[in-house]
C-alpha cells in the first residue's frame, strides 16, 4: 500500500483502475493507494465543521476558515489508519488475509515527518484534552453566552476523543516488534549520508530499521562509460556496509530496462534478495528497540536506586543532542528532529542525574528521589532491559 500523496504504485505494477481499494495484481499480491481525504472526512468531519462555525463566529472568510480548519500532516496520519485496519483483520482472520503489509512511503523528509506525526500530536490532542474536557462539558451553556462562539458539542469531543485513540494504536503498531523501516538507497556519497541521518532520527523516533537496500548498481561489463560509476559505487557501497553494520545490505542492479509490470518488479526483487543468499527478507528483527530502560542498583552506602533510560542514535555524538526536561517528559532534540517522551510514573518523581553519548547510544540516568519510593510495575528488575 503507498501513503505517498504522489501515488506511483500503481504505474510501477502498470495498473490503471488501482484506488482506494486493494486491487489483485497477481494470485496473492494485492495493491491498495490510499485515498487520506475519504478518511479525513470520517475521522475529521466533525471537528472541522465546530472549528468552521467558530471561525465564522470571529468573522473569518469562509474560504480562509476552510483552510484553518485542515492541520497539517494530519491527511498522511490518516493515511495510516488504514494500515491499522489491514492489521486488524489480519488479526480477526487468525492470521490471513495478509501475510505482510508492505507500505510504499513518500521520499525521505515526508516519510521522517509523517512517522512523527502519531506521538507528536497525540501529545498535543493530550495537552488541549484530558481533564480540561470534562470541565468544558460542565461550563458549556455558560462558556457560549459569555463569548458568543458556538462550544462543541459531544460529538465534536467524542471525535477528538477517538482520534486520541486511534493515533495511540496507530503508535504502538508502528513500533511493536514485527514492524520495522526499510531503508532504500542508490550508492552516492549525497545519498548515503542522508541514509545515515534518518536511521538516527528513525531510532530517535523508536522506530527499528531492519536492512538497506542499495538500489542501481552498475552491473560488472556494462561498457567503458559505466567504469567511473561502477568505481566511485564501490567505494560508496563499503561505506554503507561499515555504517550500516550489523543491519543486512541488499543490493539491486541497474535494470536494463525500466521495471514496469509485475514481472518486471519481482525480477528486481529476486536480484536484490538474491545477493545475501537464502536469507529471509521478511524475517522479524531480533534484539531489543532503539528505546529501552534498564535498573541500576545502588553504587555504594547511602546511595539511592535508579534507571538508565537508553535512546540508539547511531553516528550521533554529545554535542548534536539537546536534552530538557518537562514535567513528566523528556524532550529530545537532534537536528531538526524532537521527540517528547513520555516518562513512566516511577520516572517521572525520579530527577535526572546526567546524561551522555556513548558509542550512538543516548544514557540518561536518574536516581529515585530522597522522599520517592519507586513504583515496581514499570521499571524493570536490576540489570535487566525492557522496551520503551
């Protein structure tokens, strides 16, 4: 399925009728191009139709209160949604009708942000919510004759309510152990290093990245006009290899021809898959996540316990995090990239007592409060690790 907004899927398998519905390609092999603004107008409508009536309340243009009423990111988060859905069935059925979901993702910079959206705006939708809501339920009629604007109704709240939750279900799919990002690249310096910086921020963002695919590779024998190519991608392809180690590196030759039609399309995947031998390509990753959190003993008399909460950021030195705490959240920032984590309660009464980069591996340590006793359930036993 593509989530892309600039669907190509369907010209790749040359399909003319793909939409909104999986389409059967081949016995077994089904493509879907996601349609976000039906989903947008079921998962949306009512919010948007309350924040248009306010709008219009303040005397803003009809055609501006429509465009206010759209947040951005918000149609490719819903795109997701539908990924949802296929997994639940998957689910329902004992296993069927899917085997695996593969998701066709935009280019680089939309995919990173359209992976972020989930948390990010849950958090937010959190923030405006919660026990607020309540009180807005109770003060209604005396809110609306004292400003003048329309207050929501159930069904407005209802709706945000349900995007709250649906956005915590899309999260945890995203990031449960049987999913993970495949990254695809061609064999250029430019190309490779912006490879290296999303698996940092796909590891930021708690996502697992499974393999690279190094796609375009100048076969052996192709003429004196490819040698310079076939020299300068070798040198590039050692270097994906020492970056991306331990992860597998899949490699895909230049096709003489535009691979266009399913047969074209699985004789670039046969030639990829190909080159680590019999190595299941949709194998489940191994190891623990990017995000886990470890227990740390007392050091010494008098010293009190801890936890040791420990964030992958691979080729990421101390200098290129920004580190603040909020509350119950972490704020962290590489680049342009910031995730909000969300402490557990244990945590979050635990001040913070220092943090460091250690070989791409964020620490930040904390030690349990003088007055805190620590809540048992969500930190794990000492020396041992357990997922974010």
């Amino acid at each position: 399925m593509s989530t892309d907004a600039a669907h190509s899927l369907a010209d790749a398998y040359g399909l003319s009728g793909a939409g909104s519905d999986p389409v059967e390609v081949e016995p077994g092999l089904w493509v879907q191009q996601v349609d976000t603004q039906r989903e947008l107008e079921r998962s949306w409508s009512e919010v948007s139709g309350y924040l248009r009536a306010v709008l219009d309340a303040a005397g803003v243009d009809h055609l501006t209160a429509e465009e206010l009423t759209v947040v951005p990111g918000l149609e490719e988060v819903l795109a997701l949604l539908e990924l949802r859905a296929h997994v639940r069935q998957q689910h329902r059925s004992g296993g069927g009708p899917w085997d695996v979901v593969v998701v066709d993702c935009a280019p680089t910079a939309e995919t990173l942000r359209l992976l972020a959206l989930p948390e990010a705006l849950r958090w937010y939708l959190d923030r405006v919510g919660g026990p607020e809501r309540r009180l807005l339920k109770a003060l209604r009629p005396v809110v609306g004759r004292a400003t003048g604007l329309p207050v929501p109704g159930d069904e407005v709240i209802s709706a945000v309510e349900r995007l709250q939750a649906d956005l915590l279900e899309v999260r945890r799919l995203l990031v449960r152990p049987e999913s993970s990002v495949r990254l695809v690249l061609t064999p250029e310096r430019v190309v490779l290093a912006e490879a290296r910086r999303s698996l940092t921020t796909l590891s930021l963002l708690g996502y697992r990245v499974d393999g690279v695919v190094a796609n375009r590779v100048f076969p052996a024998g192709a003429g004196a006009w490819a040698d310079g190519w076939q020299a300068a991608q070798a040198e590039v392809l050692a270097e994906v290899h020492d970056s991306f180690a331990p992860l597998p590196v899949w490699t895909s030759s230049y096709a003489a021809a535009e691979p266009v039609g399913p047969d074209a399309v699985a004789s670039v995947a046969q030639d990829a898959y190909a080159s680590r031998g019999t190595e299941d390509p949709f194998a489940v990753p191994e190891g623990p996540g990017p995000v886990r959190v470890r227990r740390l003993g007392a050091t010494g008399p008098g010293e009190r316990r801890g936890a040791e909460l420990r964030v992958s950021l691979p080729f990421v030195a101390t200098g290129d995090v920004d580190l603040a705490r909020h509350g119950e959240s972490l704020v962290v920032t590489v680049g342009a990239y910031r995730r909000v984590l969300t402490l557990p309660a244990s945590l979050a009464r635990w001040p913070v007592s220092g943090a460091t980069v250690d070989d791409g591996v964020l620490r930040v340590r904390f030690r349990e409060a003088a007055a805190a006793a620590a809540a048992e359930d969500d930190v794990p036993e000492q020396g041992e690790e357990q997922p974010w």
